[in-house]
C-alpha cells in the first residue's frame, strides 16, 4: 500500500513538472497576433534608434522583441517598457490600438508629439510611466486624458510640463484605483490640488521639484492617514505648520521628504508615533526649536537629515538608540553643548554630518572607533576642539571624506595614512604650524585637499604633477619654492604662500581643464606665460606678485569663459591689449597697481557684462572715452591715478547701475555732469546686491572683490562691504565750476569726495538730502558762503572736511556738527563759532567703519588763543604760499606727495601755537 502511494506521487510529480516545463516551452513559442506585430513595427519606423535597442524586432512572434511582454492566455501584448531606451521621434497612433495592454514605460527616451488623443484609448493600463519621455516642451499629455483609465494604480510623470487647471485637478481624483502618483518636476503651480483627497487608495506620493505655494491645506491629513511615503519637496513656496506629520497620519509610513520648502514650526513629539518610518528629510526649511525626544523611538530610521534650519539645543543623547541610523545630517543649525558620547553606539552609521553649528568642547576622533561603516564625517565650523591619538588606528578603514575646518587642530591626524579610499580632505583655518607629511601625497584616491588658512611650512613634492587632485586649496599658508601644478586640477589656489620664481610656461597644459586658478599674494616674478589660459577658465587671479612684462594677448584670445581677470599690483607694463571683446563672459576686471599706458581699449566696450573695472594707479592717459556708457552692468568703476585729462563724459554718469566712482589723482577738468539722477544705483537708498560683487563663489571656491578707495581721509581696502558701498571720488582733479545742485538726488550714497578741485560757488543745500552720508570730502577748493544748515540732516555723517575753501558766517552747531573740531574747517579765517568736540579719527588699514575718537580741544574766543591762531593762520599761509610756489618745480608724483605733508604741516604749526595736544 505505502510503495503505491509513493509511486502514486511519484507519477503525480512527474506530470506537474512536465506541464510546466511545457507551459515555459510554450510561452516564449507563442506567436503574438498579427495585428500587435503589425502596430509595433509602424511604431518603430517613425523612430531613431541609434543605440540599436530594437534590433530584435523582427520575425512573426513579436512576444520575444526586447522589451515586449505577452498575456500568456490571449497571447496579446500586455507590455510595452521602453525605459531608457533614447528613442527619438513621433509616437505612432496605432500604438494606442495594443487593446490589451496593461504595462506602458517609455521613461527616458526623446519623443515628441501630443499622445493626448489616444492615451486614454488603453482602457486595461494599470501601469503608466512617462517620466523624461521626451523635452519638456515639445512631448505633450495631458491630466483630462488620463480620466478614462479607470484601472490605472500607477502613474508617473516626473519632468513633464503639466499644467494643473481644475479640470485637471478632477481628472487626478477619477483615478480611484491609484496607488502610486509621482509628478516630479511637471511644472505644477498653485495649491495641492484638492481632488487629491478622492484617492483613497494612493500609498506613494512625490509632487516634488514644483512651483506648488500657499499652505499645506488641512484636508491634507486624510491624504497622509492611508500614505507610505511622501515627497513634496523642492516647492520653495509651499508652506504651512509642520505639526501635520505628528497628527492624522499612517503609522506605516516610511518616508517623509519636505526638504526645501516653507514649512516651519517645531518638529512635534508625535513624530515618535510614526514607528515605521525610515526617511525624515527637512533639509532648508524653516523649522525650529529643539529635536523632540520621541525621535528616539524610530528604531527603523535609516535617514535623518535636519541640516540648514533653526534648531537649537543640544544634540540628544537618546539619538544614539537609533541603531539603523546610516545617515544623520544636523548641519548648518544652532545646536550647542559638547557631542553626545552616545554617537559612538550609532553602528550602522555611514554619514555623520554635524558642520556649522554652535557645538564646544573637545573630543578625540578616537570615540567614533565604533563606527566600523563611518564613511563621512563633518565637524567644520563649531567651537570644537579635535584631537586624535597617534598610536589609534580606527577600527573604520572607509572612510571617504574628513572636514575638520576651524577645529583647533594642531597637527594632521597621524590616522589617515591608514585611510586609502580617502577623496575628500578638508583641514582649513586650523593650527597646523608643520610641513604637510609626504603619506598625503601617497592617498592616491584623493580628489580634494583643502589645508587653507594654516600655518604649513616647507616646499610642495615635485610627485604632486603626478597626482590626480581636481581641488587643491592651499592658500594662505608659508609655503615656499617654485610651483609643481597637479595635472587636470579643476581648481587650484596656491595665494597668500611665499612661492618664488616664474609661473611654468607649461602651466597651460597642466591645467587644461582648470576653471579656477588663484597664484595672488606670492613672490612670483617674470612673465606671464601664453598658455596660462584655457577655454575653460572661470577665475584667473595673479594679483600681488611681481610679473612683468606685457599682458599676452593671447591670454585674452583664449580666454573666452573668464568671469574673474585679476592681475593687479604687479610689474606689468606697455599697453592693454586689444582683444578684450572676446571676453563675452567677464564681470570683475582689475588691472591696478601696474605700469600700463596708453589709452584705453575700445575692445572693452564689447564687454557688456562687467561689473567690475578697476585700473586705478596706471599710466593710462587720454579722455575717458564715451563708450564706457556701454557697459550698462557696470557697479564699480575705479581709474583713478592715472593721466587721464579732459571732462568727466556724461555717458559715465548715465551709467544706472554704477555704485562706485572713483576717478580722483587724474587731470580731468571742467564741471561736474549734471545729470547726476541717471545714477540710480546711488539715488535710491535701498541695498543693492549686484552678482559677484561682492565675491565671486565657484563649486566653493571663492573669489573675494577688494576695491582701495579715500575713505573718511584716508585710503581703506573694502572687502565685506563691497556690495553696499555707494561712493564717489573725483577729488585731486582740476575740476571747476559750481556743485551740481542735482547732486542731493543721490539719496543712497555713503562716501562723497570732491576735494583738491577748482571748484566754487557755495555748498548746495540740497546735499542735506543725501541722508545716508557717512563722509563728505570738499577741502581744498573756492567754495564759497555759508556753511547750510540743511547738513545738520545728515545724522549718519561720520567725517567731514571743508578745510582750505572761503567759507564764511557761523558754524551749525546742531546734528553731526557737535562731533567735528576745528580740523574739519582749517583755512577758513572767515568761519566763526567753531564748536568744541570729540573728533573722530579712522584707522583704514583694515577697512570699513574701522574708527577711534581722540580728544581734541575747540577754539575760545579769548584773546590769548585769538591772537595765537592768528599768527598760527599767518605762518599756516606763508607755509602754504611756499609750497605751492615750489610745486611748480616738481613732477606730479611729489606734488601729491607734497600736498599730504602740506596738510600735516599746517595742522601741526596751528597746534603747537595755541598750545593743543
């Protein structure tokens, strides 16, 4: 009985195996009906298929063409995935015939056309993926067409162009059956349609990469109480209380992804109640106060990024529960307090990003040994203190990429020469007072080094031409000796060092795909070599050496994508070459502190998105030509110390962008243009932020604009600043007539010097209007009058100067008036009522708003001092008739010179006689 049984299974095993073999024999055999073979090869023969993807498609059975599927009982083709295939061309109507078919992926491939006709004729699709299936703007479907697809669970759009009116929006909620809806990147703007609230059925949602705004609406909680994950962000405008996610929402939900939008609040407790969440993401949005404690109850959590809010606080230590943890990004917040040990219990961890934040204390690297995975670790820009063990050697050998910039480092971390797979190095603004250690150059994976911003020693390996760096930041150290480039480095900054000698004149073909090169601040000499510039550079700054030499020609020929050409304070001579209109991309222009001569280059004016010229302290000479008035972008403009004579054109004042002239120490005469309300950059107050201005940032390195102006009496180099600085200076020129009185419409300027002109009449009231003013320069000219009232306006004003003129009557003693003493009027024997102050004194070597206040003691009106300053005012003008006789003897450099020492003088005679200190 029991050897029948078994030959009974035996046989019943026997035949189940042969049915099914012969079923898969079958299947692949099985001819599909001519009329799908048919509908296939018209679709394929209105398309390009350079990649041969449809090779295959030929012979009767069009059930085994490459990526085709069959229903096994009709034998009619049920799918049709195409994803990735980079077909181009029509989409053939009668593909639309395939009555049968349920699968339809055409996903990343160049189709054009409108499918909105057709689309809604595959009655049995319960999959449609179009995502990227042809340019945004020339394939076409729309939401209404789809509404006939009663079966349709999934649907994907990411990257079309999908407007959503409100038949639209209906046609979504008809799709009952959805359960998964992905429109990435479609365009979408206006509210979360509200017809989203019909689908029921929908577990996955991403409506990402949108122009979707207003709040998160309240009916949005019955969407989220069925969901499994979702995705709004990248929708900037899209805002609302972030405690929705803690209310009516699944607890089985996996991902939530809101980064980079609106929403704000504080993360709520509830968070905790979502157990099985393993994706919270609200990188760059506006939430804040402190993480919630319940967090620790997400034992699935795989990824948690916060990074780039307001939270604040310190870091739980209940985070270290969270043993699936492999990425945790808390950057770029307020968090404080020491880093918990407890990140040591984080097994699983890969990422550990904890950067700019407020975090103190010290800790060694040595407590992370537990993290065997650790791949990224960021702990820049805290209050930290970093230190790591020489003997440790880390139980983790991945790791990839170390950023321990401004941690009070005081060595490189002797571990890393363990770290082989190392790409990414960052050791900037520490303490490193060492040579760099030979095992650095030995990481052979290493893309990007930055060891900025320390105090490094020693000379650079001539193995470094050998290695493979793409970004090599070494700036501001002690380095020395010639300069070995790493071939193929996309950026290298090698300035504030001590490298000597000449730059390679192979540099080019080293650096054939750099895009930006930063030398400035060395000790280089010689020329500049014609290969130094490639097609593909971005940034070229060789500003402060001492090259020599002309500027090559053609460096400015192959120069096409240059936005930054700095070459200023160096030896270079002759004149400019005349090839700058193929500069078709260049904003920042700095040539200053050279010896180049001639006029200027008419190429220029071809130049039109600059922002920047700066060719102050050359020997260029000529007029100002009147072309510049075509270069409408321009914001700063700086020639001055040059040998430029003639008027100041009017085109340069129709200049409405322009921020900051300076034309002073140049030859220029006749009056000031009067159509000074065409500079509206300076006539509104408002702060302007012109791109690049400021600085110029690319791929994180950065370029930093820095303009040498007279500022409140002295010379500053502006740098922070740069952006909101509203300055004029046309002072050391020959300039006459009167002030224009238009000169009040420039509301928004800080800085006005006219001083050492020819200028006269009185002082407009009108410049009472320019309440921004913080320096006001007007000495040494034949202005005349009274000193107006209308200045005591000026409650911003900081420094004023209107010694040497022929001013006469009282001195106003309201406003800023109270703060200046006698220096601000010297040389105006007709003045009276000077008041007694404080005057404020400015130190300019390290720029903006950098002051000090001196005691100085105001003039009485008792004989004694009367009769001392008068005969201080008579040795003062037979100082003065002296040294202007004299100056007719000398050549213009010590004329400038002679004029600062006649200032001194004068102020120095004056106090020693009436016995000031």
């Amino acid at each position: 009985m029991e050897a029948t049984v078994s030959y009974s299974k035996v046989a019943l095993a026997i035949i189940t195996i042969s049915c099914g073999l012969l079923c898969l024999i079958a299947y692949p055999t099985m001819a599909c009906p001519l009329t799908d073979r048919n509908v296939l090869l018209d679709f394929k023969a209105d398309l390009a298929d350079e990649d041969k993807r449809l090779s295959s498609w030929h012979g009767l059975n069009c059930c085994t063409w490459s990526g085709v599927g069959c229903n096994f009982g009709t034998g009619h083709v049920s799918l049709l995935d195409l994803n990735g295939y980079n077909l181009e061309g029509d989409i053939h109507s009668s593909l639309f015939e395939l009555a049968e078919l349920e699968h339809l992926d055409l996903s990343d491939n160049y189709f054009q056309g409108n499918i909105t006709p057709h689309i809604g004729m595959l009655k049995k699709l319960s999959f449609l993926a179009l995502s990227d299936a042809g340019d945004a703007n020339e394939f076409y479907v729309s939401l209404e067409s789809l509404s006939n697809l009663v079966s349709l669970e999934y649907l994907v759009l990411d990257g079309l162009n999908i407007s959503v009116g409100k038949e639209s929006a209906e046609a979504v909620g008809s799709l009952r059956n959805l359960q998964e809806l992905s429109m990435s990147g479609c365009g979408l703007s206006g509210p979360i349609p509200n017809s989203l609230v019909k689908l029921t059925s929908l577990l996955h949602l991403d409506l990402s990469r949108n122009s979707l705004l207003a709040q998160i609406p309240a009916w949005f909680e019955n969407v989220t109480a069925h969901l499994l994950s979702l995705d709004l962000s990248d929708n900037y405008n899209l805002g609302g209380d972030i405690s929705f996610i803690g209310q009516q929402i699944s607890p089985s939900l996996t991902r939530i992804i809101l980064s980079r939008t609106a929403v704000e609040g504080e993360i709520p407790s509830a968070i905790g109640n979502v157990s099985s969440l393993e994706s919270l993401h609200l990188f760059n949005t506006r939430i804040e106060g402190k993480i919630p404690l319940s967090i620790a109850n997400l034992s699935k959590l795989f990824s948690l990024d916060l990074s780039h809010n307001n939270l604040r606080g310190s870091i739980p230590p209940s985070l270290g529960s969270l043993s699936s943890l492999s990425y945790l990004d808390l950057s770029y917040n307020q968090f404080n307090g020491a880093i918990p040990r407890t990140i040591s219990d984080l097994v699983s961890l890969k990422h550990l990003w904890l950067d700019s934040n407020g975090l103190s204390g010290s800790i060694s690297l040595s407590l992370l040994d537990n993290l065997t995975r650790l791949e990224y670790l960021f702990l820049s820009n805290n209050h930290l203190t970093v230190s790591s063990d020489s003997p440790w050697i880390p139980q983790f050998r991945n790791l990839q990429a170390l950023r321990l910039s401004s941690c009070n480092l005081d060595r490189i971390p002797p571990f890393l020469v363990t770290q082989y797979g190392m790409i990414e190095l960052d050791l900037s603004a520490n303490r490193i007072a060492t040579d760099i250690p030979s095992w650095i150059w030995d990481l052979t994976s290493l893309y990007y080094l930055n060891l900025s911003c320390n105090q490094l020693t020693g000379s650079l390996p001539s193995s470094l031409t050998s290695m493979t760096l793409m970004y090599l930041d070494l700036h501001n150290n002690s380095l020395e000796g010639p300069l070995p480039l790493p071939p193929d480095a996309h950026l290298l900054d090698l300035s504030g060092n001590q490298f000597n000698g000449s730059i390679p004149a192979d540099t080019g073909a080293y650096l054939s795909n750099s895009w930006y090169l930063s030398l400035s601040r060395n000790n280089l000499s010689g020329a500049i070599p014609d290969s130094i510039c490639t097609p593909e550079l971005q940034v070229l700054d060789l500003s402060s050496n001492m090259l020599s030499n002309m500027i090559p020609p053609h460096l400015i020929r192959k120069c096409s994508s240059l936005n930054v050409l700095d070459l200023a304070e160096n030896h270079l001579e002759g004149k400019m070459p005349a090839e700058w209109g193929n500069l078709k991309e260049i904003n920042t222009l700095k040539l200053a502190g050279n010896k180049l001569r001639g006029l200027l280059p008419s190429s220029l004016s071809k130049c039109h998105t600059l922002q920047v010229l700066d060719l102050g302290n050359n020997k260029l000479q000529g007029t100002i030509p009147h072309w510049i008035g075509k270069l409408s972008q321009l914001h700063v403009l700086v020639l001055r110390s040059n040998h430029f004579h003639g008027s100041v054109p009017r085109q340069v004042i129709d200049l409405s962008n322009l921020q900051i002239l300076d034309l002073s120490h140049n030859r220029l005469s006749g009056p000031i243009p009067s159509n000074l309300t065409n500079l509206l950059a300076m006539v509104n107050e408002s702060q302007s932020n012109p791109n690049h201005l400021e600085k110029y940032t690319l791929d994180g390195a950065i370029y930093t604009n820095k303009i040498v102006m007279s500022w409140k009496g002295g010379d500053g180099e502006f740098v922070k600043v740069l952006f909101i600085l509203k300055c004029i200076d046309l002072s050391n020129n020959n300039l006459s007539g009167n002030i224009p009185l238009k000169m009040g419409s420039l509301k928004g300027l800080i800085v006005l010097n006219l001083s050492r002109n020819h200028l006269s009449g009185p002082i407009p009231k009108t410049l009472g209007d320019m309440d921004q003013l913080e320096s006001l320069d007007l000495s040494i000219n034949r202005l005349n009058g009274k000193i107006p009232l209308e200045l005591q306006l000026l409650t911003y004003l900081e420094f004023l100067n209107l010694s040497y003129n022929m001013l006469d009557g009282k001195v106003p003693h309201g406003g800023q008036f109270l703060t200046f003493g006698e220096s601000s009027y010297l040389g105006n024997p007709k003045l009276s009522e000077i008041p007694f102050t404080n005057t404020t004194v400015c130190n300019n070597s390290s720029g903006y708003d950098n002051c000090t206040s001196i005691e100085t003691i105001g003039v009485e009106n008792s004989d004694a001092e009367m009769k001392g300053w008068a005969i201080g005012l008579g040795l003062s003008y037979s100082l003065g008739f002296s040294i202007v006789i004299g100056i007719l003897c000398f050549n213009n450099r010590i004329r400038k010179r002679v004029f600062n020492l006649y200032d001194d003088a004068v102020l120095a005679v004056d106090r020693c006689i009436t016995g000031n200190k």
